[in-house]
C-alpha cells in the first residue's frame, strides 16, 4: 500500500468530507476541479448556442416522461448543454424543478414552463441580464398563440420524441402567466376537459415551445443581438396609473389585472329580470344587431352557476369582460355592452364574439359593430 504523509491524508479527507456535505453532484464537481476554491461553482454557468427545435424536442418529451412541465422545459435545455458543454450541466439535476408542475405543485400559480424557463435563465446570464431576458419569456407567453404553430407542425410531421397525440391543437392566447388561466381559457377554447389527452397533448407542446424561446432568448443574449419586444399592456398601465408607484402603491405588477379582477371601473351592470326563468342554460342573441353605440345582451340560467360573459375580437382577443366569474342565482338577466374595451376605450367597427361560460356550458354569439 502506498504510504500517505499526514498532510496527504487530511487534504484528502477534507474533499472527501466537503463531497459528502455536496451529495454526489458536490463528489463529482471535485473529480473535475469545477469548484472554485471557496466550494463554489462559478455562476453563470457556461452556455454556448443551441438549436431551439432540438431542445423543443428533448423538452416536449421530458414532459411526457415524469418530468411534466417545469422540469420538462428546464431539462431541455440542460440536457442539450451537457451534451454540448458538460459540467456543471451534466452534474445538475434536473429534478430540482418537479415541484413547479402545474403552476406550482398543482396549484394553478405560475405556469411550470416558463417558471423552469427562468430558472435555466437565471443560471445562465447574470442577475443585471437576467430580468429583461425573463420579461421577454414571460411577456410572450402571455401574448401569444400556445401552442405554437411551429408545436404544431412539429406534431402533424411526425418529429416529436414521444407520440401521444400529432394532430394540430386548437391555440389561445391567454393573457397571463397563471397556469390556471393559461389551461382553463384553453380548456374552454378547446371544448375539452383538464384530464383529457389533448390537454396533456398541448402542455407538452408549450413544456417545448418555452424550451425553444428560452434558447431563442439565450442565443440572441450571448450573441448580443437580442433586442426586447416585452411591452406592459395598455390595461396594466392604466391599472399601475393608480395603483402603481405613483400614487396608492398598493400594487406592483405586469400582469393584465382585469384578466382576474374584472373592470372595477365600469358602468355595465348585470341585471335580474322578473321574467321566468329558463329550463335550460341560454345565451340570446344581442339586440339590437347590428348596432352602435350599445347592444343588449341577455341569458338565463336554470340554476345558480360561475358565469363568465366575455367579449372577443374576431381574432381571438380577449376585448372585455362583462361578468368576471360571478356566482348567479337561477334566472334571466341582461346587460349592455358599450362597445369599449377593458380601458374604456371606444373599440373599431367590426365583428365581435360574446362568449358565455357557466359551469360546463358554454354558448357563443355574433355581433356586429357598424358605426
């Protein structure tokens, strides 16, 4: 046996004691020398350009394979960096992000994808680069169609990792960072149920579209050629006008507020009718039609239901809630509806969508605008 001085043995134990302290990832980062001499690992972590496609691929798959959406849309990207740079990727585990599955261990808070996005971001870049470069991830989520349609092809030509369902999904553009919003809007949208195929289907695409624009992001970041495009909506900005910094400072947020809260502003009010009640669920339609400057709009519940009546553009957009998720009584009632949209503003001339949601039902008419 090889004799050891007692110098040799107690610098030896010393990494020894320090890798148990680590776990085996810590074992693994001193067999490489990763550990800065304070036991650090230097931050950020190194990253080099990658494909998004491929990582939308790898993350698409991870989903589907126990690791659902946070850990999904993180491992992605860490598996193509530990193919690309190594440590400290390859010594990180990925699982670390599990507890951000839907919206945060299933409370529907903030949507895994984009919360395991961030994450890979903030070990990327540093702490001055890494809030505009989660702005843009989390501002184009919110406004954008999910799935994407790049998920979507990717489905229909066969070229996911994992084949559960390649047909194109309906898309929505939700309007915030909210897993339960994001899911629930597409749910309603979709005309399918949170346990359905589908569902599972088009998280697993938008675990893969996060993926890619947090490389897309990276890319651009590293290659510095990323130019911001994260704007605050105009609702949020009227919101912030009040309750911002400059004057209650009560809140502090970008997010669309009227997307939970509802328009506490308006003059819109629903109103309970005398008239019997219907058997059934019902939305009429609007009257008159077309019209300008303001049009009724009337339904009936048979029993007392969470009724959402929302107004949409004819692409899809969200333009203003009349009822915000309020628990009504059975019977008929009515409102009118302006032609504003969450700011108060006067919307164009055109085609509009009042949706109606209440409990499992739900009922769509059109409007015309003519001014």
């Amino acid at each position: 046996m090889e004799k050891q001085t007692r110098k040799d043995f107690l610098a030896n134990t010393s990494k020894f004691a320090l890798g148990a302290a680590v776990g085996v990832a810590g074992l693994n980062f001193l067999a490489n020398d990763k550990l800065k001499a304070d036991g650090k690992v230097a931050w950020p972590f190194p990253y080099v350009q990658l494909d998004p496609e491929d990582v939308r691929k790898k993350a698409h798959y991870l989903y589907w394979h126990d690791m659902d959406c946070c850990a999904g849309a993180f491992g992605g990207v860490v598996e193509a960096l530990r193919e690309k740079v190594g440590e400290p990727w390859t010594s990180l585990p990925i699982e670390v992000m599990l507890f951000g599955r839907g919206g945060g261990n299933g409370w529907g808070t903030l949507c895994g994808a984009i919360n395991g996005g961030a994450a890979l971001i903030s070990l990327a870049v540093s702490k001055a680069d890494s809030g505009k470069l989660i702005n843009e991830l989390w501002g184009w989520y919110a406004s954008n169609k999910l799935p994407t349609d790049a998920s979507n092809q990717t489905a229909v030509a066969g070229n996911f990792l994992e084949h559960k369902y390649d047909a194109a999904l309906p898309q929505n553009i939700c309007g915030s960072t909210l897993c339960h919003v994001s899911v629930s809007d597409w749910c309603n949208n979709a005309k399918k149920k949170f346990s359905d195929l589908e569902r599972k289907e088009r998280c697993a695409r938008v675990t893969g579209d996060c993926a890619a624009k947090v490389v897309e992001i990276l890319n651009a970041h590293y290659a510095s050629t990323f130019v911001s495009t994260f704007t605050t909506t105009a609702g949020t900005k009227a919101c912030m006008g009040c309750h911002g910094s400059n004057l209650l400072y009560n809140v502090n947020s970008n997010m669309d507020c009227q997307q939970c809260h509802g328009d506490p502003h308006s003059t819109t009010e629903v109103i309970r009718e005398d008239s019997p009640m219907g058997s059934d669920f019902e939305l009429s339609q609007n009257y008159p039609n077309p019209f300008n400057p303001s049009t009724k709009i009337s339904f009936s519940l048979p029993r007392t239901e969470n009724v959402a009546l929302i107004v949409y553009d004819i692409n899809g957009n969200e333009i203003k809630r009349l009822v915000n998720n309020e628990n009504l009584s059975a019977g008929s009632y009515s409102l009118e509806w302006n032609g504003t949209n969450m700011s108060g503003n006067k919307v164009a001339s055109g085609i509009y969508f009042a949706r109606m949601t209440a409990g499992s039902y739900q009922q769509t008419k059109k409007m015309n605008l003519v001014k």
